[in-house]
C-alpha cells in the first residue's frame, strides 16, 4: 500500500488567501484525481497538532534512556508522541510538505518536526567514515513554498535561501534524493494571478509525475 504524507507547516492551517496553500490545494485536486482509491493520503498539521520540540523534557527522556533509566509521565508522554511521528513519516513513500518562507528559513515548527524524524538509527546511521541514510527505497518529495522575493535569480537572495537548502541537505541525509520544489515566489513583486498562474501549472505537472511513478 503506497501513502503520501502531508506536512502542513503553515502557520493558519488552512488559510484561504494564503499562496502556498492555495498552490497546494491545486495540486491536490490534481493528485486525487490521478492516485488509485487504494492510496492513502494521512495530513499532520504542525501547528495544530503536538509537535514536540527538543527541550529539557526531551533531553533528559534520551538521557534515562541511554542509562535505560525510566522516565517520569511528561517524559514518557513527550517520546511516545515523538515515536508516533517518527512511525507515521517512516509509513509513507511520498511526501507534501507546504510553507510560507520565513525570514530566509523554514518555520519553526518544520523545524521542530524535522527533529522528530532525524533520529539516529531510524532515519540514518552512523559509520565509520561519517553516516548513511536508511530510507534509500524510493522515496519522493515535494516542497510548495511561496515567498515575497524572487530567490531562483543567482543573486543575493539565492545565496539566503536557506529553506531549500536546508530540506534539500536533510532529506539527502536520510536518503530521499527524489526532491522537487514548487516556488510560488515574488507575491510582493508579481501581480498575485501570475505568480499562482505559473505554480498551478507546476503543481498539475507534479502530480501527474508522484501518481504515476
């Protein structure tokens, strides 16, 4: 059974002015329209759901851990829930993941999650020369971002986007080199129809692509 993964990191959830989420919706009306009824598609939504983020709670729980000491209630309550995203992105082949770019950066509550899931000897594993990913079978991704600037121009704001470049490195770590990113860039510059215009099309070819691969 093949799923795809949506990963929500939109601040207002389902915001209907928002670019990133209008693109997205565009592509997934596409997407069902074209994945066989036996697909399914599963949606955390990080700023709604509990998403923990690596604290004192979490620190200590890994240290008891490690010393096989046991935990106390919040501790045990805070890992099994980080167990369970770490279990349900694991489940997957393709993932969505749709964001606003943030001050150059992903948001934070991305960030959060990207810290449930690089965990050693579930996503990768150390070696002697370094570390090697463990989800090299096939995996898919796709990125729908919308931005004010225009950040695929070889300029300065290239050189600042580290959104992609963060992704991008993280998910090769663990293996995932199928990498796609739809930019819904420039709506502080470009009249909002265009910039939509351009990633409605964008979406339609993604999801022609994920479905049929």
């Amino acid at each position: 059974m093949n799923k795809t993964l949506i990963i929500n990191a939109h601040p207002k959830i389902d915001d209907t002015s928002s670019v990133s989420l209008q693109v997205f919706n565009r592509f997934l009306q596409a997407y069902k329209e074209l994945i066989p009824d036996s697909e399914v598609i599963e949606q955390i939504n990080l700023y709604s759901d509990v998403v923990p983020m690596i604290d004192k709670t979490v620190l200590s729980a890994w240290e008891k851990q490690g010393k096989e000491q046991e935990l106390t209630s919040q501790e045990k309550k805070v890992t099994e829930r980080m167990s369970e995203i770490l279990q349900q992105f694991k489940s997957a082949k393709t993932y969505v993941i749709v964001l606003p770019l943030h001050n150059f950066n992903i948001p934070s509550k991305l960030k959060d999650y990207m810290d449930n899931i690089l965990i050693a000897r579930e996503t990768f594993k150390y070696i002697e020369n370094g570390s090697v990913g463990l989800l090299k079978d096939g995996r898919r991704i796709l990125i729908i971002q919308a931005s004010g600037s225009i950040y695929t121009n070889d300029d300065w704001y290239t050189e600042v986007d580290y959104s992609q470049k963060y992704l991008k490195s993280m998910f090769n770590f663990i293996g995932i080199e199928d990498y796609q990113v739809i930019r819904a860039q420039g709506t502080a510059l470009r009249d909002t129809y265009e910039v939509l215009g351009n990633a409605y099309k964008e979406a339609e070819e993604a999801a022609s692509r994920l479905a049929t691969k």
